[in-house]
C-alpha cells in the first residue's frame, strides 16, 4: 500500500477535526481509527469484503447511516433515497442514485462525518447499558464486533478479564484468527483482545501526530497538567454546556504549543467526550491563560 502525499493528509486530517467539532467525538480517537483501518487513505479497500473508504465502511453500514445522519450534513439527497425493508436491509431503487451514495465513503467530508456519528451513536448505547463511560477502545470495540458484540465482549471481560476470546466469539475468531490467537496458537484472553486494540489505536493516532490515547482516567491527567502550570486553579463546578463545547483535549494541545505543558508531563489517555467538572477546569486554564 502506498503512502498517502502530505497534501491528502492535511485534507484527511482538517475533516476529521470538522467532525470532531461537529459531533463531540475526540478527535484523536478518530484520527488513530482511520490510521488504523485505511492508513489515511480515502480510496482503501478491502480484498474480502465491501468496506472502501478512510474509515472502510461496508455497503449496509454505510447506508444506515447515511439514513439516520446524513440530513443534518447536507446530505439529505441521499438520506431520502435510502429505504429500509421489513428484514432490516438499506437499499436504493436507482441504481446510479445508490452508487452515488456509496462512493462518498471515499469523500473524507463525509466518511469523517459519519464515522463520528456511528461512533457517537454506539458510544450512547453502551453507555446506557454498561452503565460508565465508554473510551474509545470501546468504540473501536463496537466497530469491529458490532454493537451487541461490544455489548457481550465488555460486560464480559468485566467479569472476567482472564477468560478466552475465542471460546465466546466463534466466527470472529475464525476470520479474524491473528486478533484472537498469538503467534504459538495459544487463545488470548478478552482483557489481551483489548489491550490488543488500545495499542492499536494509540499507535495509529500517534503515527499521524496526535498527542491523546485511547483509555485512562482523566484525573490523572489534570493532575499532571496542574502540577506542570505550577498554579493552584479553582475547579468550580456547573454549565453542562461547557462540557459540550469545548473539548479538553484540544484545551491541554493548546496549552502544550504555548509552551505551558510538557508532553512528557500528559500520561496516555483518551476517554471522548470531558465531565462537566473536567470541562470546567480546562475552560478556566484557558480563560486565565488568556487563550
């Protein structure tokens, strides 16, 4: 596979951060599943299958999307010409009109934009029922065994980190043998599987210069970035709105490029969306940083 030009990775990398604002979903999570599942580039695809594109979605689970988010991206032509069938199959009766569709997965606008939404959608669901947050090993989780498979893969690694992968999930582990099995044969466990992943999605965001993980705790964290401003700050509690508009993450780069925080200060750690009280703190650094 060739590598992608610096050009086409400036463009890949300014839609993932549009669908990062857009959405809410960290951007380093979705920069690290692009390297991860296409190296960057718009125009992969896979030899066993119909995934194509930066984040290679397959046929139907692009058109499900399409379905439920593309109106709100300018993209309501092709909502609208999606139907869903009693069996639960997408289709389109014009052939041109479908394949349209299709190829935007290679547009990076509009593969960022739902592959935030997907992701945005499985992160509300497991939350709800795993009752916690869901880090973005979770996501990729969910991406890779679908929804109900992150759903049983989770909750049961929580009873059970130690317990083999494979035994539980028969099919994946068949064509996804080199996941579920080392090198000498032997079953990796559900807690290895996601470690497995975690190194994988760091290792691609880092590839592509992004400075957050994919799991962690945010304590940690803002303590690190305290203790490295030399400052005492007030967390002052409130305005669910915070949380929502601005991203820490983003917060703790811009500190980081003003020379205020030392990247070997930031231990790994990524968990998408910030509390309200940890989306406070970063607002007042910022306020009181004059940012």
């Amino acid at each position: 596979m060739s590598v992608p030009s610096i050009g086409a990775r400036t463009n890949v990398t300014t839609a993932i951060a549009t669908a990062s604002q857009k959405t809410g979903i960290d951007f380093n999570y979705l920069l690290g599943q692009a390297q991860v599942e296409s190296g960057m580039r718009v125009d992969a695809r896979a030899r066993t299958s119909s995934a194509t594109g930066l984040y290679q979605f397959i046929e139907q689970s692009w058109l499900g999307v399409v379905k439920e988010h593309g109106d709100k991206h300018g993209m309501g032509w092709a909502a609208d010409s999606i139907r869903r069938t009693s069996s639960g199959r997408f289709v389109v009766s014009d052939a041109a009109t479908r394949q349209a569709i299709l190829q935007l997965r290679s547009d990076p606008q509009a593969a960022s934009l739902m592959a935030a939404e997907h992701a945005n959608d499985n992160k509300e669901s497991l939350e709800a029922s795993l009752g916690r947050d869901a880090t973005g090993t979770d996501l990729y989780m969910a991406h890779f065994l679908g929804l109900g498979g992150a759903r049983k893969f989770l909750r049961a690694m929580d009873a059970n980190p130690d317990a083999g992968a494979a035994r539980l999930f028969p099919a994946a582990a068949r064509a996804n043998r080199n996941i579920f099995y080392a090198p000498d044969g032997s079953q990796r466990s559900l807690g290895q599987i996601y470690e497995k992943f975690a190194g994988k999605l760091d290792k691609g965001a880092a590839a592509v210069g992004a400075t957050g993980l994919a799991s962690g705790t945010l304590d940690a964290k803002f303590e690190q970035l305290v203790q490295s401003l030399g400052e005492d700050v007030e967390v002052v509690l409130g305005n669910q709105a915070v949380a929502q508009d601005r991203g820490w993450l983003t917060t703790l780069d811009r500190l980081e490029s003003a020379g205020r925080l030392k990247a070997s200060a930031m231990p790994a750690v990524n968990p998408l969306r910030p509390t309200p009280e940890t989306a406070k703190l970063a607002y007042l650094m910022l306020a009181r940083l004059g940012a």
